[in-house]
C-alpha cells in the first residue's frame, strides 16, 4: 500500500473518530434523542415519533408546570427506563382529578392540548419539594404518576425538555 493510500485511510479514521466522540459527548451532555414508544401524549406527541430534549433547558431555569420533560421513570430501581411526560405539579402544589378535570391548588388546569377528556377521580397529592408530579396528555390511556408507587419525580432526575418532534415531520414542542 503506497503512503498516500495510508495518509488517506488515517485521515479517513481520525474524522470519523473525531465525529463519534463528538456525537457521543452532544448526547451524554447537550441533548437527549428518544423515541416514544406509546401514544400516552397523544397529540402533543404521536406513537413513534422520534423527540429531541435539551439537557441544557434548565441548568438556569426550573422546570415549570407546563413542560414536556424525559424523565427516569421513578419505579424502576436501574434508572434506565425513560419516559416522557407533561409536569402538572410543582414542589407544594396540591394536584387531584374530580370528574376528569385536574386541579391544582384548587383550581382547574386549562389543557387544551388533551386528545379527549378524561375519566376519573384521583389524589388530593402533596407534590413534596424537589418533586413534580407528571401525566400525559392522553389522560384516558397514560401511565402516569397517579399510578406509580413513586408518584413524584425529583428534579434531578429531569434529564431534559423536550423541544423538537423531528420524525414523523418537523413539530416544536412547548
């Protein structure tokens, strides 16, 4: 093999090289890329879609009522199972479900973004400090923190907000 065969193959091997540490360290540190699996946040996001998170949302921000968040899921020991849902509750909030609609503090949670609405009774819930409590917009069919053994999910395991739907077509998520 002549040396400027060889220059070439290592040249090759250093780019790609330099583009998996690169990739490896934008998604261990900046983002998170998952797919859902489940229609639970139908029709904000769709069974099979695949979603971008930022890691970085909130190294200066809290998380707020509101956000879309992947999050460990809270009754898995190993911490590997994620899931992806909207916060309802923060740290003192009182949350529960009369007649399918969902109060905070008393009052009732304007959510325009449901798919249907929702059936059931749930809580009063204390969501304790540091904590939220969490439910997916397709209320009717979600596995959420009304049914967990650990209904609240700690800040720190947060891993980011989720920001973009990028397959199946392009949707930013607020």
């Amino acid at each position: 093999m002549s040396s400027t065969v060889k220059t070439e193959v290592i040249s090759w091997i250093k780019t790609i090289l330099l583009a998996a540490v690169l990739a490896g360290a934008v998604n261990s540190f900046l983002i998170v890329n998952a797919e859902v699996p489940t229609g639970s946040m139908e029709n904000t996001i769709m069974a099979g879609d695949r979603i971008l998170a930022l890691r970085t949302s909130y190294w200066f921000d809290e998380p707020e009522a509101g956000d879309v968040v992947i999050f460990r899921y809270p009754d898995d020991p190993s911490g590997n199972t994620l899931y992806v849902k909207r916060i309802i509750g923060t740290a003192g909030d009182v949350v529960e479900m009369k007649d399918g609609l969902v109060f905070v503090n008393g009052e009732v949670l304007s959510e325009d973004y449901l798919a249907e609405p929702a059936s059931g009774d749930f809580g009063p819930y204390i969501v304790p400090e540091g904590s939220f409590f969490m439910m997916g917009d397709n209320r009717n069919h979600s596995l959420d923190s009304r049914y967990w053994d650990n209904k609240f999910v700690e800040e720190e395991e947060i891993l980011g907000k989720v920001v973009l739907r990028y397959y199946k077509g392009f949707k930013w998520i607020s």
